[in-house]
C-alpha cells in the first residue's frame, strides 16, 4: 500500500526584487520642495528639470549635464549636483489659460519641445492642454500659443488632467493620471503627429492607481511609466483589482505599505496600447514617507532617472536597471 502524502506545508511568501533609488543631491534652488518639478526629459546631453510654476523663477527651466549626473552615480557623491537655468518663454499662457495650475509633462523631438498643462474648471472638473514651441540655437525655449490644443479630463477627478508624454517615431501621446478600470473604463492615450496634426486616440489598457510620466519609445515602440500610488488617494481612484499584483506579486517593502511605487512597461500597438510581459520594477519603498515620482527618463541603458515633486521633498533619484 503507497504511502500516505504528507500534509501540505505553508509556502513562505516570494517577492519580486525592489530596487533602491539613489538620491542626487541638487543645488539651489531645487533643493526645496517649492521647485514642485512635475516632468523631466532630456534635450542632446542636459536633462531639463520641469517646475511647475516656471514664472517663480522668472520664466526659466532647468539644466543639469549628463555627464555631471553620470559622475555622481559613479561616485555616490553628496555633493550638490548644480542646475542651471534655460530660458523657458510661455507666451503668456500661465496668465491667458483660465484656471491655469501649472505645466505638467515636457518631450522633445529634434528642435520641438511639447508641454502639458492642468487648468481647473471648477471646484472638481480639471482640464488639460498640449501645446509646442521651439528651441533656439542658445537652448531657450518659447511655446506657440497658436498651436494650444485642449485635452479635456474623460472624468471629473480633482488635480487630474494629461500628465505625460511620450514620442513614438513620428508620433506623439499623452496619457491622463487616472486610467484604472473602474476609475476611467474607457481609458486612451491622446495622439498627435510631430507637425501636430491630431489622430485618432489609441485605447489604453486598464492601469491602476496614478500614471505620472514616460520614457521616450524605442525601436520596437516599447516605452516606461511611472505607476504611483498615495495612500490618501485610494477613496478617489475607487481601485479595481491590480492585475499586475495578481500576474507577478509585489516587492516586500510593498507587502507593508499602502502606497505604491513602480515602474511598468507598455507597447504602442496598431489597435492600442498594452502591457508587455515584462515584470514591473517594483521600488524600495520609505515606509510611512510615499515619494511623488512625477519625471522619469533613460540614462541610457543604465536605468532610469526619477524625480518628485514637493512631496516628500524635491528628490532626483538613479535606478539601476541595465538593460
């Protein structure tokens, strides 16, 4: 007679790997959480680091050199990195735009630059702009009020409108904050030519909790997001179930917290835009402190650059990811 099986033991809970960010140190003055830096990209070798609010600092942008970056990383340097300043000319539209709250998402294609901006409506309803400009031989920048086009919010969330960008080849999308399935079902992505000629908008899979900014595509039309959650948000995003949790897990440090960092990858297809079967990247979580990642761009293929708005401080942050 077989013997009798043993009883089945518990299995002790396997996380996906986390990754550290480290922190880079920035100088005046983006080394206070008022810079509110609510997108980054970069243009040839400097990484333009997007305020919110570009008139607090009399109509400029800021700078900082890769290869300033690439020596911090390597030396783990506290040693401030220092922005400089680009001149950054919006033709008016932080005062022309009603309800104006601020840019939100910065791309660059060759001598374009392409803005996102947030307006209120009323006390809930936000809408949004995308709007381009021009780059001088000197690196300033100055937008073209003629070519403002209005992406109005698909949902009444308060502070939510198109926060990101991204280049796709000839192509350009944005992406509003909240896609999740029950929040938004009807989710796309807006999309428009280089010479800014509108298309129609791509159907976008359902993703949970916040979407804040993107990588430039590459060849295969594969690009990154930032997927964030605050915890205060909850109530508001009326969350469905997280898909990416079920398929792969989360990392150990989220297993203890409500919020959630993390990067996910997407794929640009002819009938919409989808997940693709990489694992997310789950970040090492400060327990009880979430950080508002609002930029992400490539360093290459080293890993990824982020950086937070003013909450919990203004952080650029490295993450290793080679690739």
């Amino acid at each position: 007679m077989p013997a009798t099986p043993p009883p089945p033991t518990a299995t002790p809970d396997i996380f996906l790997d986390e990754i550290e960010v480290q922190e880079l140190p920035l100088g005046a003055p983006l080394d206070e959480a008022e810079a509110e830096i609510s997108g980054m990209a970069w243009y040839k070798e400097t990484l333009v680091l997007l305020p919110q609010f570009p008139e607090r600092y009399n109509g400029q942008l800021f700078g900082v050199l890769k290869a300033d970056i690439e020596a911090h990383i390597a030396s783990e340097s506290s040693t401030p990195l220092v922005p400089f300043p680009m001149a950054f000319d919006d033709s008016g539209l932080h005062d022309s735009i009603e309800g104006f709250e601020g840019f939100e998402a910065i791309a660059f294609a060759g001598g374009q630059v392409f803005v996102t901006i947030e307006a209120r409506r009323t006390a809930t309803t936000m809408t949004g702009y995308i709007v381009a400009g021009a780059i001088t031989a000197s690196g300033s920048m100055r937008l073209n009020p003629a070519t403002l086009i209005e992406l109005p919010a698909p949902v009444p969330l308060e502070n939510y409108s198109d926060e990101a960008i991204t280049i796709a080849g000839v192509r350009l999308f944005t992406f509003y904050e909240a896609n999740g399935a029950t929040v938004n079902p009807n989710a796309v992505a807006h999309a428009f030519s280089l010479s800014f000629e509108p298309q129609a908008p791509l159907p976008l899979a359902p993703l949970e909790y916040r979407l804040t900014d993107a990588t430039p595509a590459d060849a295969e039309n594969r690009f990154w997001v930032i997927n964030y959650l605050f915890p205060g948000d909850i109530p508001k995003l009326r969350l469905a179930e997280d898909q990416y949790k079920a398929e792969y897990g989360e990392g150990e440090s989220h297993s203890r917290d409500l919020g959630i960092e993390r990067l996910i990858q997407l794929e640009i297809t002819e009938t919409g835009i989808e997940p693709t079967d990489t694992p997310p990247l789950y970040l090492q979580l400060e327990l009880g402190n979430p950080r508002n990642w609002e930029g992400i761009a490539h360093l290459d293929n080293a890993g990824f650059l982020l950086v937070t708005d003013k909450f919990p401080s203004t952080i650029l942050g490295f993450v290793a990811y080679p690739h």
